[in-house]
C-alpha cells in the first residue's frame, strides 16, 4: 500500500475548509498546521478532533520543519506569494487560497517557481467546483449556447464588509476579525480581488478563458470609509467596482463587485452569458451559496425554456488536488488562470485610477 500524502495548512480562517477536505481523504494525513491566532489554534481539539498533527504559529518554521507532499496557503493575500514561493521550493505542492497574489508580476513569479521546481500549483477558485458551474461547463462544451459573445458576472452584498461592524446591518465593534481584507497593504483590494475574483474566474472558464484585450472600469468608495470611522478604524480599499472587459475573439464581460451597495439582497450572485444558440444564467436562492441555473433557447421558432437540476454533489477542490498530486494528473485550476485573473485585476484597478482604458 502506498505511503500516505503528507498535509499541512496554514491559516485556519479559510483554510479550515482546506483541513477538514484533506482529514477526509482516504490517502491523506495531515501532518501539521500553522495558525499566528491562539484562539484559532486552542479550537483545534473541538472542531478537528481527528487531527493529530503538529501545531505552529508561524508558516515558514511549519515548511521548512515538515517534508510535505501537499502545502495549502489561506491566510491574507500579501503572505500568498511568499508562502507559497518557499512551499514549492521545499518540495510541496501548493493549493493557494485566491486571490493568487496581490499582483499579475507576483503571481507569474509563483507560477515560474512552480515550473522550475516541477510541482504543482493549485488555486482555489471554488465556484467552479459546484455541481451548477459543473453542468454549465458540460452544456457549454456540446454547443447548448453556441458562439459566447456576451456575459455579465455580479456578486452585491448589501452591507458585508468583512470586519466591518455596521449599528444597521451587524453587530460588534473595534477591529474585529478580518479587517485586513479592508486594508489595502495586507490585501491589495476590497471586494474586487475578495468577491469579484471568484466571478472573474467562473466566468473565464465558462466562457473557455479567452484573452483579453483592454479593460474599462470605475471604482467607488462610498460606505467602508464611514463605517470604518466609526470604529476608530482606517478603511483604504474600494466598496464596489465595475468593469468592461474586451478578449480578443470579439467577447464582452461585464463585471460588478461590491462589499457594500443600496440593493433589497443581503447577497446577490449571478452570471449570466449569451450564446448564438443559447443563453444561460446562474443565480443563488434564498440569499446565500446554494444556486439555480436557467437556460433559454428557440426550437422551431419557438421560446424554449428550462432549470437545470443537477442533484449529485462532488469532491471539493482540496479533495480533487489531493489526487491530482496522488495520480500526477492536471488540477481543474491552473496557475496560468490564476496569473491571467491577476493581469485583468491589475488593469481594472488601474483603469479605474486613470479613468482610461488600459490594454492588457
């Protein structure tokens, strides 16, 4: 019997996610994991009961400590490419937390690394691994839409900044947990490169990642400020964008990301995209994760309408890197995405301070 994968994580905000995939697969062990947090780290024994591991405050001592076969990265987006960097170099294959990096020239430094290090590199785009993006992608594929010339990808949040404590909308007060994602050192953006990273991606790989051309976008900050103020806090991130993004096969994009917005939603996602022969749209119930998808089409002249009912689940994404490192086979994410994502963030923030197009 083969030796078992061995594991570690670093982060346990989102990379608690990451633990409990891999303490799930069969022909993993999860040998250590980091965490600065001593709240975090003293919740081990109740929530992950199964993990036996070593426990570490600082990342870099876990990786240079531990022969690991399997690193997964998810703590703020400034740390991404360092740790990310020294897991490769110390033999791992790494599953990152999105955004890849803070930038396009750090994200290309990661993939570089990987390659020269001959490991893989995995991010963790997770709204392609739903069985509704799943069955889109497959529908796509037979033709159900024909030529994409047009998709539109939003994510609204009405009042969700994270860390942010609003007297309407939440409750607490002072720097709470997550107020690095409002600070633009640590994170490099607000919900653009948080939320709209993940409906960039989604809408790339539905659309079959076309290049791009140039970008035209606005950001605003209307509401994070104020909140912040209040709190005795410094708010220096966007809390909306928007964006036109032009490929070079004709295609539009438009995307919209907001932490904070004036819309009836506590949470509102959706995409949508239009075919030659078909048009499709992706939308979350009852204001949170779980999704419907329509499609619309004319057969002989007439409007043709259905839901798509996809009731089978699927492996998560840090189950399918698991074997994807176990079997030497391509993980769903390439870092070549992730690095592309990262080039049209890059140009949209730029954009959005020249108030100009900015070719990529």
């Amino acid at each position: 019997m083969a030796a078992k994968l061995k594991a570690g994580v670093i982060g346990l905000g989102m990379g608690g996610g990451h633990l409990s995939g891999y303490l799930s697969h069969p022909d993993v062990e999860v040998v250590a994991i980091a965490d600065r947090r001593e709240d975090r780290r003293a919740l081990l024994p109740e929530r992950w009961p199964e993990f036996h591991g070593k426990v570490y405050t600082e990342g870099i001592d876990m990786i240079r400590n531990e022969k690991l076969d399997i690193l997964s990265v998810a703590v703020p987006n400034d740390q991404h490419n360092p740790l990310t960097i020294a897991g490769l170099e110390a033999g791992a294959n790494v599953l990152c937390e999105k955004p890849m990096a803070m930038n396009a020239q750090e994200a290309q430094e990661m993939l570089d690394t990987a390659k020269r290090c001959g490991k893989k590199l995995g991010i963790d785009f997770s709204y392609r691994f739903n069985p509704q993006s799943r069955a889109m992608k497959a529908m796509i594929e037979e033709g159900a839409l024909g030529n994409i010339y047009y998709a539109r990808s939003v994510w609204f949040r009405r009042r969700g900044i994270p860390g942010l404590a609003s007297n309407n909308f939440n409750t607490g007060s002072g720097a709470p947990m997550g107020s690095w994602f409002y600070d633009k050192k640590q994170s490099g953006g607000g919900p653009l490169i948080d939320l709209g990273v993940h409906r960039l991606d989604l809408a790339l790989w539905l659309m079959g990642y076309p290049k791009p051309v140039w970008v035209m976008a606005s950001t605003y900050s209307k509401f994070g400020p104020e909140l912040a103020k209040r709190q005795g806090l410094e708010y220096t991130v966007e809390d909306l964008a928007c964006a036109m993004i032009k490929f070079e096969n004709g295609t539009t994009l438009e995307l919209d990301a907001s932490w904070a917005s004036n819309i009836k939603e506590n949470e509102h996602q959706t995409i949508r995209l239009l075919g030659d022969k078909g048009g499709m749209y992706q939308y979350n119930l009852n204001e949170g994760y779980t999704y419907d998808v329509e499609y619309y089409s004319e057969i002989a002249g007439r409007a043709f309408d259905s839901k798509m009912h996809t009731a089978h689940s699927m492996p998560s994404a840090f189950h399918l890197f698991a074997d994807a490192v176990r079997d030497n086979t391509p993980f769903l994410v390439q870092p070549e995405e992730g690095v592309t994502v990262m080039k049209i963030l890059d140009a949209i923030y730029q954009s959005a301070s020249s108030g100009e197009p900015v070719r990529i």
